[in-house]
C-alpha cells in the first residue's frame, strides 16, 4: 500500500533537479538518478505513513552513488551545453559561487563551440607564453587570458618566495658564517630541484656561491661525467686493441726487419764454433778429411781448409763448396733471397778456352734443365768468378737490374769479360729457352763503390763476399778489417755444410 502511494507522486518527482550542486556537492557526474523523497511530493493523505514523515522538518540527505573511477574531462571534446542547461548553470553560478570553474569552463566552451583556436603554453621556468593560430575569432579570449594570468600570478609568487629564502640564506650565512641550517634553505633547495644534494655526507663545495657559479659549477660537473665517458671507451677500445693483436700473428716492422738483414751477415761465432774451427786449421787436423759434400762431390780436409788461415789465398776447392752451400741456402729461404746461379771457378776458363777466345759448346751442358731443374732466364743474378793467374774477380750478370757488373777489389776493369759474357747469355737463352734477347741495351758497369782489399791475399774473401751480400740483395756495407771474421765464418759454414 505504501509503494502504490509513493508511485502516486512520480511525476513531481521527475521535475525536480537530480544535480549534486542542488545538495552542496562537487561532484561534476552522478553515475545514477537520485530516488525522490516523500516530502518533495504534492498533497497525501493524512493517514499514510507518507503524511506522517512530511511533517517533519529536517531535511533528509539523500544517498549518493559513488563514483567508481575518476571521471576527466577533456577541455574542448566529448561534451556539449544546451541553452536550457546554459540557463540552469548560470543560476547556479550565481547563487552559490560553488560552481565558478565548473561553470567558467562550460561558458568558455559555449563561448568557443564553432570556431577553432589553438592555444599552447610554452613554458619556461618563469615565462608563460600564449600563441594564438587563428585570429578570426575572439569568442573565449577573456577566458583564457584570465587563465594564464592565474598561472602568471602562481609562479610569480613562487618566485617572491624563492626570493625571501635566499635572502634569509645570505642574512644566515652572513651572521654565522656557515652554510644555513634552517628549514628556509632545505625549502629553497627543494624549490630548486636539489633537495638531494643536501641530504649528501660529503661537504657542498659551491656553498656560498652565487647562483650564476653554482650553474658554472653543475656545468663542469657534467662535462666531467662526460670526459669519465670517454676515457672509459678509449680504455675499452684500447684492450680491444690488445686482445686483437694477441690473436692476430705478429708482424715484424720494416725497419727492424731491415736492420736483422744487415746485422746477419756479421753475427758474432759461438765459442763452440771458435772451438770447431780452431781445431780444424790446427796441425793435427792437416790430413783428415773434414767435411764432403755430396752433391758437388767437394771434399775438405784440414790441408785444403788452411787457406782460410790469415794472409792465405783461397783455393778452388774452398771457393766453389762456399758457391755451392749459397746456392742450397736460396732453396730452403726463396724469400728471403734472391733467385741466383753460381758458377763455379772452372767456368770461364772452360768458355774462353777456344782458338777465337769464346767456345759456347764447351759449356753448353753446364745448365741443362735436368741438371739444374731451372734455366738461367728464371734467374734475377749469375756470378761468374773470375781468377786471372794470381787475383780473383767476380763478373755478373744481373738480369733484374738488365746490366753487366764486374767487381775487382783492386778496382781494375776487363772489358773482354762483358763480352764474353753478353755473348754467352745471348747464346744461352736461344739454345735452352728459344728466344732470341736483345742485351744491347744493358748496361755495362764496372763496379767502383765497393770495399777494395789493403793487402795482397784477401781477394779470394772479397769475392764470395761480393756474391754473398748480392745474393741477399743489399749494400757491400763490409770493410778490409772484417777479413778475419769473414775466414773464420766461412770456415765454420764449410765445416757445417750450411751458409748462414
């Protein structure tokens, strides 16, 4: 009976305005319509339980729904005020003054539906900035220029305030000396974005400085932190660097490469090779057979070794074993030497043996490619030796550099060996390799700036020296005064079978 009575007064109830505002809320949604009560209805009966309850005076405060999840209102989309609801926004503005942002905002939205502004803030510490896109239309402007004017205002006082604690951080600094422990300057360092730094251990170094040096000093800090940067990637490049040269094979350098070359030829003898060597030219070595080279069937013994002793001449035996070994060292390091051929001192005799002073016959199996397993046309340099009675020469000829050299320690010149020889390698070519090579282009140089023997027995050493620092294809950087060393080096290779 009491629901039929309540349902009597449904229409009253459906005029009456369900807005929080009515009720002193600031609640800008409602998710459900409020019920109407009994005392807002029209006239009921005087028996009912309704009748009873409108007789009372204190006003019942009706149960709000409440909102489950924050409601955002974006300004300029999703929402739009009738003139009707215009109307009722504007009474409640004026009566309460609860409502003003609520109600400033649906005016300045009514005020600016139709057109189409932009407004931006660029803010930067202090300064607000308003850029306007579309200057046809000026509905709304109040609005937004009382909008920044607030925010102009806030962070003007904002910066009286920031201003108040500095001075009470100088006054406080001034009057104790030291860095103000007041609850103004752990304000004025939070305001500043700081409010870190001052809970540190470590004594500021900047306190009592000025702003302006204070921003210096954070500055360097920075650039500082980026140099630690860099000098950790150039640390990190530079072990990269080395674990790179660990894994790769090492490279020798040039110029050491260079200075091993030229230091080679003069490596100091063990005392053991001393020992070997002195034991083989004593006299008690005079007739025992010492070494024998198979190849060229060359046999040493102590008699034929003696010729190395000091203010010997040397002999064809010892001359033509030390040829042979150069030529065996090529082979095992062709990279390290030059491609060469030695004849050996029987060689140029047997050529100009003939009635006109040239007999290619006679040599024409010297260098066959069975016997040699190459022909003289590969070859970058043949030495010839050269023996006229009691001195030895050394003639070449130097393919790689297209030229014919004669080396005489005593400086003398033989015009007849550049002959013979040109002829012989004309021959040569034509009869081993068919072709017909044209020398007459090649030069004909008579060696002078080369180390001349001092005495009248060191000439044999100074030609296999000639052939030896050819063949290595660097400078005759030796003198007279290593003559010694040169006889007791070539003794110890002779006893080893192997050029060094």
């Amino acid at each position: 009976m009491g629901a039929l009575t309540s349902n009597r007064f449904k229409r009253h109830s459906d005029s009456q305005i369900s807005s929080p505002a009515a009720f002193g809320y600031d609640q800008i949604h409602v998710s459900k319509k409020l019920r109407p009560s009994g005392w807002a209805s029209g006239s009921v009966s005087g028996v009912s339980s309704v009748s009873r309850l409108r007789l009372y005076p204190n006003q019942v405060t009706p149960i709000v729904r409440e909102i489950q999840a924050p409601c955002v209102v974006v300004r300029g989309f999703g929402y739009s005020c009738s003139g009707n609801s215009r109307a009722k926004l504007d009474k409640l503005g004026d009566s309460g003054g609860r409502m003003d942002l609520f109600t400033k905002y649906f005016r300045a939205k009514e005020d600016a539906k139709g057109s189409c502004r932009f407004v931006s803030f660029e803010k930067d510490e202090e300064v607000v900035e308003v850029i306007e896109v579309d200057d046809d239309e000026n509905d709304g402007s109040a609005v937004v220029e009382s909008e920044r004017e607030d925010v102009v205002n806030k962070l003007g006082e904002l910066q009286d305030i920031r201003d108040k604690y500095r001075e009470l951080d100088v006054k406080a600094e001034e009057n104790v000396g030291l860095q103000p422990s007041t609850s103004s300057g752990a304000v004025l360092e939070l305001l500043d974005g700081k409010g870190l730094e001052s809970l540190s251990l470590e004594p500021r170094v900047d306190a009592g400085l000025p702003y302006h040096k204070k921003l210096l000093i954070e500055s360097a800090r920075k650039h500082d932190m980026r140099l630690q940067r860099l000098n950790f990637d150039i640390k990190l490049q530079e072990e990269r660097r080395a674990l790179f040269k660990q894994l790769t094979p090492a490279k020798k350098d040039e110029s050491k490469k260079d200075e091993d070359v030229l230091l080679e030829p003069f490596r100091p003898l063990t005392e053991d090779d001393e020992e070997m060597v002195a034991d083989a030219l004593s006299n008690s070595s005079r007739r025992k057979v010492l070494v024998t080279h198979d190849n060229s069937n060359i046999t040493i013994t102590g008699e034929v070794l003696r010729c190395l002793r000091p203010g010997a001449w040397l002999n064809d035996e010892v001359i033509n074993l030390y040829l042979e070994l150069l030529k065996e060292r090529e082979k095992k390091e062709p990279k390290k030497f030059l491609k060469c051929h030695f004849f050996n001192t029987f060689f140029y005799k047997k050529l100009i043996s003939g009635r006109t002073g040239y007999d290619y016959k006679s040599v024409r199996r010297w260098t066959t490619q069975r016997k040699l397993g190459y022909s003289l046309l590969e070859c970058d340099k043949i030495f010839v030796p050269v023996h006229k009675e009691i001195h030895w020469c050394l003639a070449v000829i130097n393919k790689k550099e297209e030229k014919f050299q004669y080396l005489d320690s005593l400086g003398g010149v033989d015009k007849q060996v550049m002959r013979v020889l040109a002829k012989y390698f004309v021959d040569e070519v034509k009869d081993k390799n068919g072709e017909d090579i044209d020398v007459t282009s090649w030069q004909q140089e008579y060696v002078t700036d080369l180390p001349n023997q001092q005495n009248g027995f060191d000439c044999g050493v100074f030609m296999i020296k000639y052939a030896d620092f050819y063949s290595r294809d660097i400078g005759l950087c030796f003198k007279q005064e290593h003559m010694p060393y040169f006889r007791l080096r070539t003794a110890k290779e002779i006893l080893r079978l192997r050029a060094d």
